[in-house]
C-alpha cells in the first residue's frame, strides 16, 4: 500500500511539472505588451526682445572681460614666427575701444624689432574697396547721384561690353539701354556689392596694369559680362576701380584719391591711412612675409588702386568703424544713409565665399546677427574690418603675413564677443526718462470700453501703465500687465518692457505678440483748460482714440 502511494505521489508531481513547464513556455511565447513611456514635451517659450536695444553699460563687466581675454589667447596662438609675424586688433563698441591687443614683432628678421601698436601701419588691401563705396553714399545723400540705382552709362556713355547671356543677344550697353529698356541694368549698387556681372580683372591685365578709365572702357568693349547684373555674386576688381574713377571725373570733377583725401581721411582724422607707401610711411609699417616667410614688396597697384592700394592702422580702422556705426561726432553720412550701406542687397549661391553681399560687404550670419565685413588679402598682408550693426559692435583684424587657412579668427573671435554683449545688454536695466510734469497723463483711460489703463507715477518720476479689465484679468498673467512710458519729446512717450518677456501670449485661441507692443509710440492729446490730456493714440498698433475716463470703472461678473 506503501508503494502505491509512492507512485502515485510520483505521477501527480510529473504531471504538475509538465503544466507549469507548458505555462511558462506558453507565458514566454505571449505577444509582449510593449511599455510606453509617455514624455510631456515642455513647451519652450521664446523670449523677447529678440536684440536688445544697444545702452550705455557700465564697466567692468565679467561676461566681457571673459570674452576679450579669449581674444587675446585666440590672436596671440595665431601669431606665427614664419608666415604671421605680426598681429594687430581693436574691438569697438558704439564710440568706445573696448580692448586692444598687439602680437609677435613689426619685422621679424630684425632680431631687435619691437611689438607691433594700433599705430603699426598695415596694407588693408581689399578693405580699400569701402571708400568707392564711402563716395559713393556721400554723392548720393548730397545729390549729385541721383540713385543708387542709376545705370552705369549715366557716367559713362562710351560704357559697352557683350552680354551673351541676354536673351536679345545686343550689346549690353547703348543710350536707349540707359533709359531702361534692357533689364537687369548694370547700376552704381550693383558695382558696389559684387552684382555687376563684370570680369574679376581686365582681360590680360593684373593688378599692376598702370592703364587708364578710358583705356579700361576700350578693353572692356570687346570683353564678356559673366553674368547678367544683379542676378548672381561675382567679385570684380574692375567694378570698384571703374566706379572710383567714373564718379571722380565725371560727378565731382576730381581726382578719386584726392576726394577721398578730403571727404573722408582728414574729416574723420584718418591721420595714418591713404595710397602711397612713401619712406616716412614704410617705416612705421609691419614687414608683411609670404608664407616661407620671406619679405613680400611693397608694390602699387595701377588702375585698380581704388580696389586694393591703401594702407591704414588699427587706431584708424576703429574710428571708421565708430564711423559706420553711427556713434562718430563728426558724421561722414546720415543714420538712414549708414542703415542703407549696411543692409544686405543680395543672397548669394552656394559655391559664393559668403552668404549675402552688401556695398561693398561680406556677411555672414552668427547667433541671428548680421556680421558684416571686408576681407583683404594682399601679397604679404591681410586685413578683416567687421560691425555687428545691431549691437553697435565692431572687430578689425590687421596681419602681416599670411591669414591662416585653418580658422576663421574674426568669426572666433565673434564667437565669444556677440554672446557676451548682448548679455550685457540684457541684463542692463534701461533707462526710462520721466516727463517734465506727469500730472496731465495720471488717471483712467479706455480703449473702447474693452481695455482699461491706469496711469501712475512712480518714485522716479516715470510713467507707469498697468492694463485691466476683465478680458485682461482673465487672459494676461499680472507681470506682464504692467509697463513704462519712456519720455522722448512733446507728449511723445516710448513703451518700455521690463525684459525679458514673452514674444508671444496665447490668450484662448489667438495670441498677442509683445514683440510688437514694445518700443512702440504713444502720443498724447493736447492738455485741456484742467491741464490734463484726454486721451492718446498708437500709430504703430493702429490703435487711436484712447480716452480719459473719470475714475476706475466697476465691473460686474
């Protein structure tokens, strides 16, 4: 009876075996539910303002000091016994040096040779080609250039060259050409922002050809344009030399160096830059090198010496710089004019060495701003003169010997410079001017019974502007109710934001862009026989008729 049980006890421990071996094959083969880890997507909202407005900030500031010496360690490495001797660079900001550093030696073969100042004269090469752009702005704001845009043969009526790629297949040029029946024209902008369509050189001619304009104009009749104006970036010694030239004799009745001389170097006191390299001048320049390091001569340039002849310094590319950004006391051009020089004209190809071309620049897009710039490279020496319109900024590099083919150091060194200003910028608190009186402008106001305002005085006098009403209460988070009325002239006030904000509120479905409120006019109606205004409008908002109410309205849910 014994055994039997045993066996028994055997077959039902074998057969329970088997079922939870089948149960655990069978809960292995089960399709998987597969697991889903849900992550919320933060959604990151973007802050303005996009740029902060350039304010006068108070130094030191470590985020700058940080990034110049970057700079420094940045153009000190690049200095090179061999093929970069000598290194020398300002940075400006608005109408101030920022920092400004000298690197390696003016001579290298001369063991005794001393470092290289913002006093060290440099060929700038290419950067000439800004002052036939300089001269031409200048004609044009004073009215002896009618446009920007007026064709070439304007000046030149024996302008002619082919123009295969036209589908007429006429000479490019002619009197009935100059009043606009062949399109694209070759214009005085075009010629100043590599648009022109014209060969890079005069056929068999190089940079030493000691020709004439109208012994260019001849070469030219038989020559070919290698695109059609305006429509592709070609960059064209020839355009800037014949431009010179061509505005020289026939606009101003002068010599082009001469103009420039008069107009520009001594008005801005440019006392260390010009077009001869004579004794007393090559002995305060840096020996530019080749890049085995063997001196390069100091030849000059021919006809296109408009295009690539000058010399400068450091000390007085900053004050071109300061200048171009508008902060010069002495105005070589008008704001506007300035703001049209440094907006760029055309977006170039792929295969182009720059993105967008301007009169006569180079830019390029670092951190959302505009870097425009003039590269020269010139046997022995180059240069890079560059502004950051929007920041007020400016960098000009100045070597002799050869640029190094491995780094861009002007877009490096912007590279540690734009994020630093425009922190620096940004963490400055404005300054917001009070009115003369604020009394007129204190009290209730509305916009159609739908938006309330409270105008109130703080303890600086300022105006203060905090918006309510129900939809407002509802729909705006409380910081962002509240703004400053920024003085500027006669009842004029500016919107003021205490940044940073969002550039964009949702309210509901739609949404109200800040962006666009801030900075925008206010202007305020004349004061009544109470010595208060009643009302304002905002014409950039389109918003008008913003009235006075007698005191703070009661709503009722």
């Amino acid at each position: 009876m014994k055994m039997k049980w045993t066996m028994l006890g055997m077959v039902v421990f074998f057969l329970l075996s088997v079922v939870m071996t089948c149960c655990f094959i069978w809960q292995y083969r089960m399709p998987k539910l597969k697991t889903e880890v849900i992550v919320k997507q933060a959604i990151v909202e973007q802050m303005c303002p996009l740029f902060p407005e350039p304010v006068p900030l108070k130094h030191p500031i470590t985020s700058l000091r940080v990034a110049l010496e970057k700079i420094d360690v940045l153009l000190r490495s690049s200095v090179h016994t061999t093929k970069l001797p000598a290194i020398s660079a300002i940075v400006v900001l608005n109408d101030s040096v920022l920092w400004n550093g000298n690197f390696g030696k003016k001579n290298i073969s001369d063991p005794s040779s001393s470092a290289p100042n913002e006093y060290t004269v440099y060929r700038i090469a290419s950067l000439s080609k800004i002052f036939p752009t300089l001269m031409l702005y200048k004609l044009w704001e004073d009215g002896l250039v009618d446009s920007l845009d007026d064709p070439l043969e304007k000046y030149a009526r024996n302008f002619t060259i082919k123009d295969p790629l036209w589908k007429s297949g006429r000479p490019a040029s002619s009197s009935v050409r100059t009043f606009g029946s062949h399109f694209p024209a070759l214009t005085l902008r075009r010629m100043a922002s590599q648009l022109s369509g014209l060969p890079r050189r005069l056929r068999s001619t190089n940079l030493l050809w000691s020709g004439d304009t109208e012994a260019a104009l001849n070469v030219l009749q038989d020559d070919v344009l290698v695109a059609d104006p305006g429509t592709k970036c070609h960059y064209s010694n020839v355009a800037f030399s014949l431009l010179a030239n061509i505005l020289a004799q026939k606009v101003t009745g002068s010599d082009f160096e001469n103009w420039v001389s008069d107009n520009v170097l001594d008005r801005l006191s440019l006392e260390d830059t010009g077009f001869n390299l004579t004794p007393a001048i090559q002995r305060q320049m840096a020996v530019g090198v080749y890049s085995n390091g063997q001196p390069a001569p100091l030849f000059n340039l021919g006809w296109y010496r408009p295009a690539g002849q000058m010399y400068s310094t450091a000390a007085d590319m900053a004050k071109l710089m300061m200048a171009l950004l508008g902060a010069n006391t002495r105005n070589l051009l008008r704001q506007d004019t300035l703001n049209t020089m440094l907006t760029p004209v055309f977006r170039c190809h792929n295969g182009y060495f720059t993105n967008s071309t301007g009169t006569p620049w180079e830019i390029n897009e670092q951190f959302g701003y505009d870097v425009v710039r003039k590269d020269g490279d010139l046997d022995g020496y180059a240069a890079t003169f560059s502004l950051v319109p929007r920041l007020k900024l400016g960098l000009v590099v100045m070597m002799a010997g050869v640029r190094p083919a491995d780094q861009d150091l002007v877009s490096q060194a912007y590279s540690y410079l734009i994020p630093a200003v425009e922190r620096a910028f940004r963490d400055t608190r404005k300054t917001v001017r009070p009115p003369p009186n604020s009394a007129p402008y204190v009290g209730f106001f509305t916009y159609r019974n739908m938006t309330f305002y409270e105008i109130k005085v703080d303890l600086e006098g300022v105006l203060v502007m905090q918006q309510f009403g129900p939809q407002v209460d509802k729909t705006v988070p409380s910081k962002y109710q509240t703004i400053r009325l920024d003085y500027l002239q006669d009842r004029v006030f500016r919107v003021v934001f205490e940044s940073p904000y969002p550039c964009k509120l949702k309210v509901n479905s739609a949404s109200v862009s800040l962006e666009a409120q801030d900075r925008q006019l206010f202007n305020f109606y004349l004061f009544n026989k109470k010595g208060l205004s009643s009302g304002f409008d905002s014409p950039g908002l389109n918003t008008y008729r913003v009235t006075r109410i007698a005191g703070r309205p009661f709503f009722t849910s």
